[in-house]
C-alpha cells in the first residue's frame, strides 16, 4: 500500500515545480535519481542544523574586528577593551552580524537552489572571517586596514569573480587540476569534517592542542580549559565530550538500521539535552557568558535589524596591504569554494565522466559571486560553499530543493536566532564526523598504483586538515602533482621515450582527459549561443565509480 509521503511525492514530482527540479519521476529529460521531495526537505533542514552554528560564530569572529565601533585610543588603549561605550557598541554589531549572517545565508542558498539546482549551501566562510577579523582588520580594529576598506576588498572580490565565472575561467580553472586530486579532496575535506567535529570550537572537544605534540586526547569540562582552550587537567572527564560521542554512537546505530533523518534525530536529541541548565552538560553555565547566552535563548523570537554594518564601505585602495587582503582572499576563496564544490557534486554522484565537470557549475559559481558581493553590503566576510552540505546530501539531498529549504530555515532563523544559534558544538560535531565518514569513501577510486597520481593525491588528502584549509591541501597537491610528472615527462621526451617508469601506462591520462571534453564545455552556454554556436552539454552523468558511491548512500541514507 502506497504510504501518504510516497503520494505527494509523486504529486509533487509531476507538478512544473519537481520538473524544474528534476525530481525522480517528474518526466524531465534528466531526472535526479532517487530525489523525492519528502526527502529533499528533510535533507535541507539537516544541512541548515550541520551548519547553523555559523550564525553565532561568524557574528561572534567578525565582532572582534570591532566593526564600525570606534574610541579614543589614546585615552583608553589600541583595543578599546575598557571604554564602556565601545563595549555597547560591540553587542549590537555582534546583533548586526547575526541578522547579516542569517540575511545573507538565507539570500545565497535560495539563489543556489532555484538557479542552480545544486544541494550545496552558501555562507559566511569559516576560516576567511578570521583571516578577515585577525589578520586584515585587526582585533579591535588594531590592524593595517579599516573594517569599512576590507569590506570594499570583499566586495571587488566578488566582482572578479563574477566576471571570471561569466567568462567561464572559474570552470576552466577547476577542470585544468588533475582527476587524482580532485578525488583526493573529496576525502580530504572528509577527515577535515571530521577533524573539526573532533574539536570543541565547533565539535566534541574530543581532540584539543599541545604545545609539544600540536594535538592531543582532552574531552575535560569547560572549567579546566585554559586561554587557548587546552586541556589543563581532567582529560576525557567532561560531560559534554561524552554526550557528544554518545550522540555519534547513536547515528552510527540509527545509520546502520537505515533509519529516515538519522543524522538530524541525533542533533536535535543531543541539542535538547544540552538545554537544561542544573545539569553537568548544559550549554549554558552559570558564567556571564553563560547568563548572556541563556538570557539570549529565553527571548526565543527577536528580530534585530542592521544598524552599523549596511554598506560600510570605504573606497581606499591606495594602501598597499589592502591589496594583499584582496589577493589573499581571491586565492583561497577560489581554491576552497571550487574544491568544495566540485567535492560535494562528486559525493552526490553528478560529476560528469567526460568533461570532469558538474550540471550547473556555471551558475553555482554565478550564484557564489554575487552572494560575496551582496555579503559585503551586508558587512560580512566573503561567503563560500559549505562543506556541511556533505550531511544534507548524505541525508538524500539529490536537487536545489535542499539548499532552498536551507535557505529558507535560515530566513526563520532571523526571527528565531536564539534557538538556532544555540545548538551546541557537541550536537553538530557527531553529523560532521559521520559525513566525513562517508566522504572517505572517495578515496578507493584515487589512482594509488602511479606514483605520480597517488602520492600527490596523498599530499592533498592529508594537508587539507594539517594546513587547516582546503585552498593549502590543493595548493600542496598541485604542486606535487606538477613537479614529479613534469620531470618524468621532461626525462620521457629527452630519452625518446626509453626511460619511462615501469608502469607509466597506468597514469590517469590527465592531457586526455582536459582535451576530451574541450574548453567549450567550461564556456556559459548563453555565450556560445551568443556567437551562434552549439553549447556543450554536462549531464549528470557519474562514472560506474561514483554510480556505485551514490547507491552505497541512498541504502546507508534510506530504503524507499
């Protein structure tokens, strides 16, 4: 018997809506396979709770630069910290970055999914916001440039971008790395999810630093947690640590018995716990941030508008630091954001064999643009792709459909911020390490019997988490990657082709592989029309490789 969910599904896939996005069933000429519109729903509100933590931590990073505040300097020091007025002035632009976080979010991610038809969603990055902050700006403003000048560098850097991408460089650039290392930082980003799931900024605390070994086991309570968040004593004895890996184990069951939403059962199961204050796990202690957070919470449905930080920009390109600022955030955007994409539409199982590229890159990297743009206006760091995407596809996630729901939850989270930005660390860090999982699988396919292939492979996999980006791991890889082959080629050619490895045959062909699909099929269809040409098809066509991926998470995600 036909359940209610398995009727409107079908319903809704016959509608002009599911043939739009290509919903299973819907009768479009390429349909997602397994994409039901239950399902998609369900995978964008897992993806929107992966990744609703950015909503207090980007507001909390980018408060440190200290926004449009400002102080006499000579009278109360270089950071401000004991003038009364400027520490007001810092909780509503920490308001301000929370409703621009949420704004900005909500705007990018419905545009990637409407346009695109992609399942990857759009924020605020992690890692940019810091370097913009603490390096660019300054704690407090005490850097070389002004926090209203850096936003005008955010601002033209989407615009280069958005003209690289109607130009269709973006696309060409992506498909000129090798297929090695773009499998490669598939998994990568996967043991890079997991690592951050492992930590206790936005994870279980399980791992935290040393400064003897870098890394160690912590897992101890808040309390014995020093200014770097070290673990001083009491390893492996604080509650929220344990919490989070019961939350973990109780995925991996959940998974194992193929149950529907089992990623987003555990967050929200662990979150609830964590609410309740008198408890050893709370979220809220009774510190002052921990009053403040809890006296946050209460409010449960606030809206606060951007007051400070709306187009803020200061045109001053005449420093030479602002410069460096914007060439810093070119290159790891484009590395990170073209990495993350290219890795979650393999992990959906929609690369395309022949071109190596993806249905809608075009337009995703459109849509990535004008949202860096648009954010700045905003007044927030460049936005970029989420790796966190990877659990709303892992949850089933096929179309546009989940970024749209995300976006959407990030429009609620603008009247509701207090709940959504109050899932603990510990709740979303089990998701990320089961996703980063899953994303390891990527790394059967890696050409490891070359040399040549699978050390530079290796390089990537494991800088994207040691470097702790991922624009640094393909950096490493295409490095690598350039120097051994370009010695073997250069040694193949001299020689007359007698001194070749042994098993030089059993190289990916990568010039075979960039020249079979064409630089045509990276150029935006409307400009081949535009020159009366015939543009290149991508369909969403994986290899048996990636084929045989996807059916692997449609039985681990659900059995329909």
């Amino acid at each position: 018997m036909t359940s209610w969910i398995d009727r409107i599904n079908t319903r809704v896939a016959r509608t002009p809506f599911g043939r739009w996005f290509r919903l299973e069933g819907s009768g479009a000429k390429i349909e997602r396979a397994g994409s039901k519109f239950s399902i998609e729903l369900r995978a964008g509100l897992t993806t929107f709770i992966a990744m609703a933590y950015i909503i207090s931590t980007n507001a909390l990073i980018l408060t440190d630069s200290g926004g449009t505040c400002d102080c006499d300097r000579e009278k109360y020091g270089p950071t401000c910290d004991t003038d009364p007025a400027y520490s007001s002035c810092l909780q509503e632009i920490k308001l301000d970055m929370i409703t621009a976080t949420c704004a900005i979010s909500c705007m990018a991610c419905i545009l990637m999914g409407s346009l695109a038809n992609l399942p990857i969603a759009l924020a605020p990055g992690m890692g940019l916001n810091a370097y913009f902050a603490y390096t660019v700006v300054g704690y407090h403003g005490t850097g070389k440039v002004s926090y209203r000048n850096a936003l005008s560098a955010v601002c033209i850097e989407g615009l280069i971008f958005f003209v690289l991408s109607v130009v269709g460089l973006r696309q060409w650039f992506a498909r000129l790395i090798p297929l090695s290392l773009k499998t490669a930082t598939a998994s990568g980003i996967g043991i890079y999810l997991a690592f951050i799931g492992l930590q206790s900024s936005a994870g279980i605390g399980l791992i935290t630093g040393n400064s003897a070994t870098l890394v160690e086991l912590g897992g101890c309570p808040p309390g014995y947690r020093d200014e770097n968040n070290v673990c001083t004593a009491h390893h492996m004895e604080g509650g929220p640590t344990w919490l989070g890996v019961l939350g973990l184990m109780l995925i991996g069951t959940m998974l194992l018995y193929r149950l529907k939403g089992a990623i987003l059962i555990g967050i929200v199961i662990i979150a609830i716990i964590s609410w309740p204050r008198p408890t050893a796990v709370t979220y809220f202690p009774y510190t002052p941030s921990g009053d403040e957070a809890f006296n946050f919470f209460k409010k449960v449905v606030t809206f606060h508008p951007i007051k400070r930080t709306l187009a803020e920009f200061h045109w001053d390109l005449s420093s030479g630091d602002i410069w460096i600022a914007l060439i810093t955030f070119l290159y790891v955007d484009i590395l990170d954001c073209t990495g993350t994409m290219f890795s979650m539409a393999k992990f959906a199982g929609y690369m395309d064999d022949r071109t190596q590229d993806f249905e809608g890159s075009s337009m995703a990297f459109l849509v990535d643009s004008a949202s860096i743009t648009i954010g700045s206006a905003f007044g927030s760091s460049p936005v970029t792709a989420f790796i966190e995407s990877g659990a709303g596809i892992a949850e089933g996630g096929r179309t546009g459909i989940t970024t749209i729901v995300t976006g959407i939850m990030f429009f609620i989270a603008l009247f509701f911020a207090p709940i959504f930005a109050s899932f603990p660390p510990w709740a979303t860090g089990p998701a990320l390490i089961t996703v980063g999982s899953m994303m390891m699988t990527n790394v059967l396919q890696i050409n490891w019997k070359y040399i040549g292939d699978g050390l530079p492979a290796f390089i990537t996999i494991i800088m994207i988490p040691f470097g702790y980006s991922i624009g640094y791991g393909l950096i490493s890889g295409i490095g690598s990657f350039i120097f051994i082959n370009s010695a073997v080629f250069v040694i193949y050619k001299l020689s007359g082709g007698r001194i070749a490895p042994p098993n030089y045959d059993e190289r990916d062909d990568w010039v075979g592989f960039i020249t079979r699909g064409g630089f045509k099929s990276n150029i935006p269809p409307w400009i081949m029309r535009l020159f009366g040409k015939k543009p290149e098809s991508v369909v969403s066509s994986p290899t048996p490789s990636v084929n045989e991926n996807v059916e692997e998470l449609k039985e681990i995600s659900y059995e329909r």
